[in-house]
C-alpha cells in the first residue's frame, strides 16, 4: 500500500468500494457510441429525441450521472493531500459534465450547436468524434477493472 507523509501524519491511500465501479459504468456508457458508429442514423435520432423530449429517461439518467460526478468531486476534495492520479477525473471530468448537463438544462445556444453539430450524421468528423469517446470508454472501463483488482489486493492484504 502506498503511503505518503502529509503534516508529520502518515496518511493511507484508499480505494473506496464504489470507485471502481464508478469507472466501470462510466466506461460502459461511453462504450454504447459504438452503436453511433454502426447506425449513425439511429443513434443519433434517439439522443436528439432525449435530449428534446426530457422525458423520464432523461431525468433519470441526468440525475444519475449528476450524483455521481458531484459524489466523485467531493471525494476528490475530501483526499485533496492524498489523491491518486486518476482521482483528478473525477475533477476535470465531472466539473465538464455538470457543465453539459447545466448547458443542455438551461438550453445554451452555442452548447445546443454544437450537440446539433455532434449529431451531424453528414459530418466528416462524425466517425472521429465518437472514436475518440469510445477509446475514452474503453480507457476508463480498463481503468475501472485495474482499480478492482487493486482493491482486491489490498483487502487480501488487510489493508
């Protein structure tokens, strides 16, 4: 287990039980771009008709991810001496999503450009864009596992 001296305290890093889960589901739900890849067309006509529509789903969903960034900002803060790396997603990833979230809420017009932008499925950038939120997802989801098995280890260790 790493350690680290803080203020004369010997301070213990942690994973928390829910954070490589948290990594695992965000993975996840960047992988499912791969279906935009597939399907432009239908991909990109159902996030518009979440997006416009704001039905249930899309509370639901939005409430979902809002949670969990603001639960990965405070957890961020609350080992600000004692963080791994990737802790700083939690930072610059959720205060990114909290904006998107706020953006769509609140209808931003440049923010509504481009989403319509995004979804362009006449774009040239279109197999670009998504390719980079799938290697996004693929990276987080790997990072989600690794944290699992570190965390296993260091229960093995009574850590």
């Amino acid at each position: 287990m790493l350690i680290s001296k803080f203020k004369g305290k010997k301070l213990e890093k942690k994973i928390i039980v829910w954070e490589p889960w948290f990594f695992m589901a965000f993975g996840l739900f960047h992988l499912h771009r791969i279906w935009g890849l597939t399907d432009r067309k239908s991909y990109a006509e159902f996030w518009i008709g979440v997006l416009e529509n704001k039905d249930l789903f899309y509370f639901i969903l939005m409430g979902i991810l809002a949670v969990l960034c603001i639960l990965g900002i405070i957890t961020f803060f609350q080992n600000r001496h004692n963080n791994y790396w990737w802790r700083w997603i939690y930072l610059f990833g959720g205060a990114y999503l909290l904006f998107d979230l706020f953006a769509i809420a609140v209808k931003l017009e440049f923010w509504n450009k481009l989403l319509l932008w995004m979804f362009g499925v006449d774009s040239i950038y279109w197999n670009a864009v998504w390719s980079f939120f799938i290697l996004l997802g693929g990276f987080v989801l790997a990072l989600g596992i690794k944290l699992q098995i570190d965390k296993s280890r260091m229960n093995k260790r009574g850590k």
